[in-house]
C-alpha cells in the first residue's frame, strides 16, 4: 500500500508542477460537459495525459479511470482513479483551490491515493491503514487528524453546489436550512480539496451532492485515515447522490439535520 501511495503521490507532484509551469494567464475552454459552466481546459488533458503515461510506464497492466480520457482496461486487478484538475474553474479563473487527485484502487477497494493543491505547494496522502500526511513543500509535514468532538451548532461545513440550474436550486434551499444550524458554510469549489481541509482539521465537516467518483476517491480515503466517517445517506457509501464527511458524532448530527431536508431531490 505504501508502495502504491509513493508512486501516487510522485504522479501527482509532477502534474501538479507541470500545471503550475504551464498555465496560461487566460486558459482556454475547450470543451463544456454537463452545462456551459463545467468547462474542460487543455491542460486538464494534458494534465491526465502525463498521468497516464507515468502509470502506464510504472504499471502497464493496471486499468485506469481518468475524468478525461474514461476507463482503459488492464489486467492485474489494480485500477487508477484520475482527476487531473479538481476545481478546473478555479484553474481557469487564477484561484488557488484546484487540485491533481489520484488514487489507487484494488479489487474494488481503494488503498491508497494522493491530492496535490500545487498552488499552496501542500501534498496530502494515505495508504490504508497507514494514516494520511500532509506533505508541505515536498516534506512530509505532519500526521493528519480529523476534530472531533465538535457539535453541529460549532461546526463549520464545506459544501459545493452542481453545474445544473434545477439541482443549484435546490442546494441553495438545503444550504438557506443548514447555515442558522452550523457556525458556518464555507465553498472551496473542489471536492477533493473540501475532503482534505476536514483530514487536516481546517473544517469540521463537509456534504455535497452531485461530485464523481474520481472528486472523492483519494481524498475521502484521506479523511478516513485521519479519523473521519465518510458515507451517504441511511447507511449507503459517499456518492454522486450526497457524500456526508465528519468525525463521528457530528457525521451523525449533519446526516440527521440532511435527511428531512431531502437533499436528493431534484426540484
């Protein structure tokens, strides 16, 4: 697992300094997805191309899942899991909250990854069952740990909204009811990057709908192995309907405050 961590956070150290060489003043979009604001850069391309390469010549029989360029079979039952830029609207508009996010999954089970925020030249990585560090300036800084023992009504809470019109809709009603309940809301604009500020104890806790599996695969190991809970509702695993991310105690307390708020809906 260690093994696998290393090589991670390696991958994502150099795409991270690639991006950071490479980045325009004025990126250009070059494709939109879901909305005309979920927008694609060329350099979230080449950002997974090099990833992609550097896996391909360390491992060439692992499969890889990229944002960008989907799902490349492999053989030896190891898959990589790709974000090249988390928070690509941030990286377009020169805002530091965007992130290379890769991680590592086996037989299903992800067991390692590594979030690099290159603009606040800060590292963060895990192995399962090895606990997360937050690696600052290329050194290994310190052991993360989530808070605990904070209550809802202390709480500050990271969330994100959708690219959708309707589904912004109504997280602006979910967020209008969370806010009188929580000491605060704060809105990084990075899934992955939100998942590591409560690993490294920068916010109590976090709730999204509608991020993918490459936004929370290696950060949402990272939270777990600085002690964080991190699932959906009723007992279901975090996921595009809602990700809920607290120490347990508060996990409980903001799941309980979401579920009559029905923050699946769509309208």
């Amino acid at each position: 697992m260690t093994d696998f961590a290393a090589l991670a956070t390696d991958i994502a150290r150099e795409a991270g300094d690639m991006l950071l060489v490479k980045r325009p003043s004025n990126p250009e979009v070059v494709q939109t997805k879901s909305s005309p604001t979920d927008v694609v850069t060329a350099l979230d391309r080449a950002s997974e191309e090099l990833i992609r390469a550097r896996i391909r010549q360390a491992r060439p029989d692992d499969m890889i899942l990229g944002e960008e360029g989907g799902d490349t079979p492999g053989s030896s039952g190891v898959r990589w899991v790709v974000d090249p830029i988390d928070g690509t609207v941030n990286f377009l508009y020169g805002l530091p909250e965007w992130a290379v996010s890769i991680a590592v999954e086996v037989d299903g089970r992800i067991v390692a990854g590594a979030v690099n925020v290159a603009p606040r030249g800060e590292l963060f990585s895990a192995s399962l069952g090895g606990g997360a560090v937050l690696h600052k300036d290329g050194l290994a800084q310190e052991r993360l740990r989530c808070n605990s023992g904070v209550p809802l009504a202390r709480a500050l809470v990271a969330t994100g909204f959708g690219y959708d019109a309707a589904r912004r809709r109504v997280q602006g009603q979910i967020v209008a009811a969370v806010l009188p309940a929580v000491r605060d809301i704060r809105r990084g604009g990075s899934c992955a990057i939100d998942l590591c500020s409560v690993a490294a104890g920068r916010v109590d806790a976090y709730y999204e709908r509608g991020i993918n599996y490459w936004d929370h695969a290696a950060a949402g190991l990272i939270a777990t192995e600085a002690g964080a809970r991190v699932g959906g509702l009723h007992g279901r695993p975090a996921g595009g309907e809602l990700t809920i991310c607290a120490a347990q105690g508060l996990f409980e307390e903001l799941h309980d405050l979401l579920v009559p708020l029905d923050p699946e809906r769509d309208a």
